[in-house]
C-alpha cells in the first residue's frame, strides 16, 4: 500500500469500497501489510474472518501520507502468493526495478489517482507477473469484477531467430492480445499457449509490405516493456526512440529533413544520403578526436601547474607590509574600511594568479559590502570536532600538529521554524504533520523540518521528511540536487545515489551533474563506479561558464584512486592525471541556482583572506577559478597550514536565477588531512536569500 506524500491525491473512499468486495470474495485469509513511503515499512500481519477486514481497515485509515514514493524498495515473503499494491505508480524515489518475484506469485495493481497515474509502470509490473493493472474509476463493481478474474494464462515458446517478445494485454478486455515479436531470420515458428489451447505463429516467408508499420508497432510495444524501469533502460529507451522516431519519457519527436538533422543526432539514413552521410560523419569523429586531445593537453598543463604550487615551499610567518583596501559598499557597513595584507609577489611559474584575471569588471566587484565580524558568542555557537594527528606517511611539508573543524550554528527563523520548535521533542513529527497541508508547496518547510528532527535525534523520520522534496516537481533537478546535498549530509550516501542519476538524466549538459553523482558513489563504498562521472567531468567540452570544475573534480579522482584499497582500474584515464596531492586544509563550496555568484572566503592567521580577488596567499592558500555563472564549485586549497584559526565563510553576490526553493541553498565541505588516512570531512547546508549575504561557515583551528 503506497502512503507517501503524493497518496493525498488519490480516493481513498473508492479505493476501501473495492477492497470491501475483494476481502468478501476471499471470506477467509490473512494479510501482510507493507506501507510504502520513502521506504518500506516493517511488515504488519492481518486475519481476515468472513470477509472483515476492519482491523486493517483501522490501520490503513491511521495512516497519513507523508514521504516520497519508493515503490521497489521492499522484500517479496515466499508464503505470500497474491500481492495486491494501491498506488499511483509514481515512483521517485530509490531503486526502479521491481524486487524479483517467485515465478507462483501474482501481482495486481490498483490506482484512484486518474491522469496523475504512472499506468504504464503499475501495467507492466502487473502484466509481467500474471496479474493485471485495474485504473478504479466510478464503477467499483465493474473494477472488481476485473480484479477478481483471473488474467489469460500466456506462456511463449520463442523459436530459434525470434527475439524482444511483447505481450500487449491493453486491449484485452475487448477480446484482443497483440503478441511482438523481432524476427532475426524467417520462417522460424513461435509457439504459443493461451488458457490451455495452443498454436504456431509462422512468419511469412517474404517481406510484408506492412514492414515499416509493424516494426513501428513492435517499437512502440517494447518501448512500453521497457519503461516500467526507465532508470536501468534508458540508453536502450533513448536508442529505440531515436531509431523509430519515437516520443519517450526522454526524448522529444526527432524530425529528419536534412542530412545535417541525420548528423545532429548520429542516426544513419538509408537510400542517397548514406554516402554523404559516412563521409561526414567520419570527419566530424576526426575532428572530435582531435579537439578532445587538445581539450586534454590543456587539463594536463594546468594539473602540472598544480603540482608545482603544491611543491613549494611557502613562508608561514607574518607580512611586514601591509596596506588597507578600501570597499565601497551598499549596506550600512559600507562606511568602514576593510584591512587586507597584500597579495603575495607572484610565484615562479604559471602558476602566480592575479586579480585582475577575473572576467568581469573590478569596478562591480569593488562594490561588495565588508565581511560581517563573526559573533561574540562563536565558541559557544559552534560544534567542536576533534580531529587526530597527522598519520606518520602523511606528506613532509603538512602539518604536525592537530588540526579541528567547528561548524558555526545555522537555523531557520522562520515563522513555521520558530513555532515547530516550541514543545516536546516526542511530538514534533505530530506538529509537522498539523502544518504540512498548508505548506505542501514550499520546499524550505521540508528542509526545515528535517533539520530539526535531526537536531532532536529522529533520523529516519528526518529522511522521511527530507524525501518529499522528490514529490514536489518531478521535473526540477535543482530541488532534487538540494535533496541530494541534505541526504549527502545527513550521512545517507546510498539514498542521494539514486537521486543524483536523476539529476544527471535531465542535466548531463552540465558538469556539477556528474560530479555530485561522482562523489555520491564515492561516499556510497563504490569508488570503482565513481571514476567514470568524475573523470567526465575531466575531459568533456563544458561551455566557458564552468571553466575550473575539472581541477576540482580532478583532485577528487586523483584523491580518490590514491586512497582505495584494493586498487582501481584506472584503464582509460591518462596517467598524467593521476598524481594525488594531500593537503592540510581543504574547502569546497557548492549551490544549487543556476545563473548565481557564491563566493568563498578563507581568512588565515595572517588575517589574509583568499577569494577571488587574492587566489593566491602570502602563505600558499590558493582559491580556485571564480564561478559567476551558477552552481560551482569553489575550492580552497592549503597544503601546509600554519598554527592559528582559519575562518570560512560564503557570500552571496548576486543572482539572475528564479530560486526554487525561497533561496540559495549551499553546500559546503570543510576537510582536514585530505587525501592522507586522517581525512576527515564536514558537511554543511545552509540557506541565503539577499544579495550581499555573507554567513560565517566555521573555522578551521591549527595547533
């Protein structure tokens, strides 16, 4: 029985009225309750005497739909032989593919939720386990009737050549089944037995002239078969539909005039166009080959350029000169100067980083308002994380000492927030509960909410809280990439995998796609799996806005192949590429607006900070590449740390982007000892909504 937040949706008086005719016909049995939410809960045991069924009636009726859909998340039990699921079939959340049945268990399907239905999953699941998908409208007893009958019993003995057989049930009701079938040779028999007859399907042995349009219906019925699981089907999904010209559930109707329609999405025509096609098609492969080893050439250069930072030697002492800069701002601290020591002189080699490199204008820039001082009370406010020593093979230039993260205290002040709070812990849930109809609509609710039920303790219930985010715009990858980043930090890596393959479904022209996914694997125990996003990230041609995410990305690889045990398989990857480079002090920013400006501030002992503007500190901090244009990440960098408290904090420049979630959601990791078997990580999220908005994060502290 599936009860996550989208059941609201469906008549659950209808729903019960059929039940009442399908518990009648079974008078005796027993039933095992299994509530689908954003997972499956425990299994609740049910009689049923004489048709009654109101104790589970009573516990269904408790409970409230709360939580995303992850309808193949649960364990078939062999001594039950008819499973039963009421649902809407919308399945967003977790694995897609149904848990293997026995081959003597059936599976009907029921939805009352009319046009929001996923027919086409509840079908195909149904149908492929000798049951049926019954859509509840207004005639309850015509829906039992179907419910109650026994689908046609059929079995296919496929002959040699006779391959993807469909069974079309959909007509059924009106005396028809249309069986597909791709021959790969002619005049091979299928044998066929329905309901206890039996009979040969043999293929003419010439072409039909009606070719071309079954084939099309065959597509078309395979296209459906393969759709109860698009997640695991899509590239054979997104093939079909490009060699039928089909509309799928990620593919748009492809029209094909010209030769250059046929180039556009590498499909090889057929009659007079194929020559001119080959011809072309092998030129723009050359030129793609050679555009790609350039494209790498230029990784490599500036990953060597990299390395020789991380090779220096930097002065850990004080600046003797200093000069202050002047920040004009729009805020009431715009008055006040802010001092700045000096950017270093530029080190040798290419790897010296100027301000002036930035592409847009300084004068805008200059307008930023001064940091905002961290509060009196920030040692009270933060959360200390002990942090070991540096482990003996770490690198000779790190750090000795010991070094800590504490994050500083981030709430919510909303109205809702605020009135959440007030009670007991134990009935938090119950006060979410009273207030989430009236903010179904408002993602930052939810976030709300999970936040605080992990502050008191309540993870699962948190992560229940946290997944109805998947239900609210199925489409939206930037709600689901905030989803991902909560579920990252809250320590549940193997839920923000699925989550992220979605992202990078619907936006795999954009980098972070394969990076967050990349790093959710990684997080996940699957390192081997996290290479290939990663290393996409590396080499693929990016537009110019997302220019430096391959640095970032491939520190992570580099850092990741290092650190695995037993050792990856780097075939593939260019082994120039693979040289990890610990660090002491490490800092990745990250948001969720597209068209958006974060910038991350690093503040050292030295009182230098790195930012955009000063990529490069007098004691070897180096920022990486400014993102202007949305998403990140940004990266900070220290491979040697003098002794002293580092502070990091994220300002919000500006955005051109329609915020789904009321603001910029962010996401930042601070990591001490990285890449060295000390590492250790710390997550945080944090909201900003108004321009100029610069919020404390933590600080490092050296000893």
């Amino acid at each position: 029985m599936g009860r996550s937040g989208s059941a609201g949706q469906r008549d659950r008086t209808r729903e019960f009225a059929l039940l009442d005719r399908y518990f009648a016909a079974m008078g005796e049995g027993n039933v095992a309750l299994t509530v689908l939410r954003d997972r499956a809960e425990p299994v609740r045991h049910f009689r049923i005497r004489s048709g009654d069924w109101s104790e589970l009636r009573r516990a269904l009726m408790a409970v409230q739909p709360d939580g995303a859909s992850a309808l193949a998340q649960w364990q078939p039990q062999p001594s039950v032989k008819e499973y039963l699921m009421v649902s809407d079939g919308l399945l967003t959340y977790g694995p897609e593919a149904l848990p293997a049945l026995a081959a003597d268990q059936r599976l009907f399907a029921v939805s009352s939720a009319g046009a929001r239905t996923d027919a086409t999953r509840l079908r195909g699941w149904s149908e492929a386990h000798a049951g049926s998908f019954v859509a509840l409208g207004s005639d309850i007893d015509a829906a039992a009737r179907e419910l109650l009958s026994m689908p046609l019993d059929v079995q296919i003995d496929a002959g040699r050549g006779v391959q993807d057989v469909v069974v079309d049930r959909r007509s059924q009701a009106q005396g028809w089944l249309w069986l597909h079938a791709r021959l790969a040779a002619e005049g091979v028999p299928m044998r066929v037995r329905i309901a206890g007859g039996q009979w040969q399907a043999l293929p003419e042995s010439s072409v039909s002239a009606d070719g071309d349009l079954l084939a099309g219906l065959w597509a078309q019925a395979r296209l459906q078969q393969l759709s109860t699981d698009r997640r695991g089907n899509r590239e054979a999904m997104q093939r079909l539909s490009q060699q039928f010209s089909l509309v799928g559930p990620d593919t748009s109707l492809i029209v094909l005039e010209t030769l250059d329609d046929y180039l556009r999405y590498a499909i090889r025509p057929a009659g007079a166009l194929r020559a001119q096609y080959d011809q072309r098609f092998a030129r723009q492969v050359a030129d793609r080959d050679a555009a790609d080893r350039q494209r790498l050439d230029k990784v490599v250069t500036q990953w060597q350029q990299r390395q020789q930072w991380w090779s220096r030697r930097w002065p850990k002492g004080m600046r003797v000169q200093a000069k202050a800069l002047e920040v004009v701002g729009q805020d009431a601290y715009a008055a006040a100067p802010v001092a700045m020591l000096a950017a270093p002189p530029p080190a040798p080699a290419p790897m010296a980083v100027a301000a002036e490199q930035r592409a847009e204008s300084s004068s805008a820039r200059a307008r930023r308002s001064p940091p905002r001082q961290a509060p009196a009370g920030l040692e009270a406010a933060m959360d200390a994380v002990a942090i070991e020593p540096t482990a003996s093979n770490a690198p000779a230039a790190a750090n000795d000492g010991q070094l800590g993260i504490r994050l500083a205290a981030w709430q919510s002040d909303s109205p809702v927030a605020r009135r959440l709070r007030q009670g007991p812990s134990s009935q938090l849930y119950d006060r979410y509960l009273a207030e989430r109809a009236a903010n179904a609509n408002s993602s930052a609710f939810f976030l709300d909410v999970a936040d605080l039920l992990i502050e008191q303790g309540q993870r699962d219930l948190a992560l229940r809280v946290l997944s109805n985010l998947a239900e609210m715009e199925l489409d939206n990858r930037h709600l689901l990439r905030v989803l991902g980043y909560r579920l990252l930090q809250a320590d549940a890596p193997a839920l923000a995998v699925p989550v992220f393959e979605q992202v990078l479904a619907m936006g795999q022209e954009e980098p972070q796609s394969f990076r967050d996914l990349g790093l959710a694997l990684a997080a996940a125990g699957k390192p081997q799996q996290a290479l290939a996003p990663l290393y996409q990230v590396v080499v693929r041609p990016w537009d110019g806005r997302f220019d430096g995410i391959a640095l970032i990305a491939l520190d992570e690889l580099a850092n990741l192949v290092a650190g695995s045990t037993p050792r990856l398989d780097t075939t593939g990857i260019d082994p120039r590429l693979l040289q990890a480079m610990p660090l002491d002090l490490r800092v990745v920013l990250a948001w969720d607006a597209d068209n958006s400006d974060m910038d991350l501030w690093v503040t050292d002992p030295n009182g230098e900070r790195a930012y955009y503007g000063n990529r490069l500190t007098y004691q070897g901090g180096q920022m990486s590449q400014d993102f202007t244009g949305g998403y990140g990440p940004e990266q900070f960098s220290l491979r040697n740390a003098k002794p002293g408290k580092y502070k990091v904090e994220a300002n919000y420049f500006g955005s051109r982007q329609q915020l789904v979630t009321g603001a910029t959601t962010l996401m930042l990791r601070l990591t001490t000892h990285w890449g060295t078997p000390k590492q250790k990580d710390q997550m945080v999220t944090m909201r900003l909504k108004d321009r100029a908005e610069t919020v404390l994060v933590g600080e490092f502290e050296v000893r």
